[in-house]
C-alpha cells in the first residue's frame, strides 16, 4: 500500500459558548473544584485533546451518516465502534477498525486521520499569559419539582465563550483511496458545528466554529458542506 500523499488540514476554532472538557479525577488539585478542565500540564492553558476531536468526529459520523447502513448500523445500535475492519467503510479507514485481525482480513492499512491536540491560538495565549483570560465557573443546578428553586449547585470549569484555538490535523492519501474520504472529514465537522465539543453540551456547553478551515492552504467552504 503506497502513500501517495498527506494533506494539512488547518483552522480555528471558536468557541461560541463556553467549553468544558474534563479533566482525569487524578489531575483535581487539592482545594480545586470538582469539574475542571483539562489543562497543559506545565503552562495550566486549556486546551482540546486531538482524541476528543477525533472520538467527537467519529461518533457523530457513525450515528449519523453509518446508520443509514445496514453493515454499519448494528454496531451503532450496540453503542460500539464501527468494527466491520471493510475498505470500503470509510469510518474503519479513516479513524482506524476495531477489528480484531480474526474477524476481518481485509488490510485497511493505516488510520488515515491524525488529529493533534489544538492550543490557544497566538492572540489568545498571549491573552492567557498576561492573566487576562481567566476561566469561567459555571453553576448547575436541579430544579425541585414541588418548590420550582434551584438545589445541589455545581460548580463547572469551562473555557469562556470567543476563545480560539489552532486546529491541527493530518490526513494520509493512499493509493486507491476515494477521493470522497476527506469529505467525511468536512461532514463530521460541520456535525461538530451542529452539536457541540466536550461535556454539557445539550445544556449549553461546547458550542464551537470551524473558521479559515483549509488543506494544504487552500480554503475549504464548510458552509457549502451538507451534514446529512
Ligand atoms: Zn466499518
């Protein structure tokens, strides 16, 4: 199997509301709150994992664009990875098969797509830098039935709202791949655009733009792209 090329997939991204991705129960500081946010380990700046892109990208293309196929549907409906390992799947090929060698023999070659963590962007974390982007704590609540108030606060870490990141990603062209495979990619994004990154998303949270999305600098029309 001959790599024939591999595109740069470049952009920013937006966050329309705030973002809360979750940092690991190990990582909560002693005094902290009990949902921060993931943070660079050395610079505390937030940022996006490239896996919580990428599993964002996948899931949202396997639940919508693979359930309209019968091959791909019942790992869907399992709540599981796409594991069918075909070439002819383009979730198997671009994000990588599940599939044990045993169950499918087909050589799908290497995950097509690498998705690299993305940073604040230059403006942003220059912002950070000088301590004048400080991180929103949001409050959640459940509403009493009866009494109609709110109970049992908690407090949420999120990024806030217009804060920018650099996006970053990889995508590998081998020979006798289709040319509609990078399409996925511009297909999950636009989904991205349509629900949300990270937690709390169906309460707000996690809403983000793709801008000045291109591949190998030339620009790339996400609203020209259909989501379904
Ligand atoms: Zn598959």
């Amino acid at each position: 199997m001959r790599l024939v090329a591999i595109k740069n997939i470049t952009g920013v991204i937006r966050l329309r509301s705030g973002l809360h991705i979750g940092a690991s129960k190990d990582n909560i500081e002693i005094g902290g709150m009990d949902q921060p946010i993931i943070k660079d380990p050395v610079t505390r700046a937030p940022y996006i994992p490239g896996s919580s892109l990428k599993g964002k990208l996948r899931s949202l293309l396997e639940t919508s664009v693979f359930m309209k196929n019968p091959d791909t549907r019942k790992f869907v409906v399992q709540g599981s990875p796409c594991k069918c390992g075909k070439k002819s799947c383009p979730d198997c090929t671009i994000f990588g098969s599940h599939a044990t060698p045993q169950e499918c023999d087909e050589d799908l070659g290497p995950t097509r797509l690498l998705v690299r963590d993305a940073c604040l962007t230059d403006e942003y974390r220059t912002l950070f830098v000088n301590g004048l982007l400080p991180m929103e704590v949001k409050t959640e609540n459940i509403i009493h039935r009866v009494k109609g108030v709110a109970e049992h606060p908690r407090p949420l870490e999120r990024v806030p709202a217009g804060t920018c990141f650099t996006m970053n990603m990889a995508f590998r062209v081998y020979e006798g791949d289709s040319e509609n495979l990078l399409s996925y990619v511009w297909q999950g994004l636009k989904l991205i655009e349509l629900d949300a990154l990270g937690g709390g998303g169906s309460r707000g949270s996690g809403q983000v733009v793709f801008e000045n999305l291109q591949v190998d600098g030339n620009p790339v029309d996400l609203e020209g792209i259909r989501a379904f």
